[in-house]
C-alpha cells in the first residue's frame, strides 16, 4: 500500500455502533425484585414560588391601589384648585369692573367739584372785588361823614351868613337900602 511519499495509509476503524455510538447495543433489565435506591437528596421538599411572590405582588398590588388613590387625590385637587383659581379670575374681573366703575364715578364727581370749586373761586373772586369796592367806597363815606362832623358848625354858620346875605341881596333888589 503506497500512498503519497511512500507513507502507508491505514484503512479507518468502522463506527462505533449501538447507541449514540457507545457501543451498547441495547438495554437489558435484568430481573430485580429489589426496589431502586432512593434519589440523592436534594434541596427539600418542592414548594412553589407563588407563596414567596404572592407577598411581592400583594405589595405591588398596594402600591398601585395607593398610587391610584393618590393621583385621583391629586386630580381632585386640581379640579378643586382650577376651579378655586377660575373663581378667582371671575372675582377679580368683577372687582376690576367694579373699582373701574368707582374710580369713573370719583373722577367723575372730582371733575364736577372741581368745576364747582373753579365756579365759586371766581364769584369769590367777584365778591371780594365788590366788597373791597365796597369798602372803599364806606372809607370815602366814613372820611366824608367826618369832615362834614368836623366842620357841621363851621358850614352852619357860613350857611347862616349865607341866608342872610341873600336875603339882604333879595331886599336890595326889591329896593331896600342897607347903608349906615
């Protein structure tokens, strides 16, 4: 058997036959009246897990339930306070009219008296002109009624001396003769 540089191939070995090429052809039971060992021990009896979980989910379950109660808390008190807040705006808005309103009205009525007031300072103005005319022409009587008080004897005796030098000019003219 030649093969390439003079090396000698071997023909390959057959499969391994049986099972899954273990050579083991088959399976024999033999006849034992004796019962199996027991398993190899192992962790413990088999428990399932819901009773560990059911905890955790029970707790999640309240979480949730309380979440959810916490935001329809919250939503309720936000349509609460919205709803505070849109009152608000309306009182204000109303109270905005109103002090508007009152304001117009004051400024209003400033504006009348202040007319008023302007009206009454001009006949103030007025009647302080005749009263000071007034009062001047009472001085000029009073400086008058004081002359005349001051020389009442002086004028009637002039008025005197008066009438008779008339009554003397009237007889002279009726012809009567005044000479000594």
């Amino acid at each position: 058997h030649g093969g390439v540089g003079g090396e000698d191939l071997v023909a390959p070995a057959p499969p391994a036959g049986g099972i899954a090429g273990t050579g083991i052809s088959e399976f024999v039971q033999l006849s034992n009246d004796e019962a199996p060992p027991p398993p190899p021990q192992t962790y413990g009896a088999y428990t399932t897990k819901s009773q560990e979980s059911s905890g955790v989910i029970s707790m999640m379950d309240l979480l949730i339930k309380e979440l959810d109660k916490e935001m329809q808390e919250a939503q309720t008190q936000e349509k609460l306070a919205q709803q505070d807040h849109d009152e608000m705006l309306v009182d204000s808005r109303a109270k905005k009219a109103q002090d508007t309103k009152t304001l117009n009205e004051k400024r209003n009525a400033k504006a009348e008296a202040e007319t008023e007031l302007d009206s009454l300072q001009e006949a103030k103005h007025s009647k302080d002109k005749g009263l000071k005319a007034t009062k001047k022409h009472i001085a000029a009587l009073h400086d008058e009624c004081d002359w005349l008080t001051q020389n009442y004897e002086t004028r009637k005796s002039a008025r005197v001396s008066e009438i008779d030098a008339l009554g003397k000019a009237k007889d002279v003219l009726n012809g009567a003769n005044y000479e000594p």
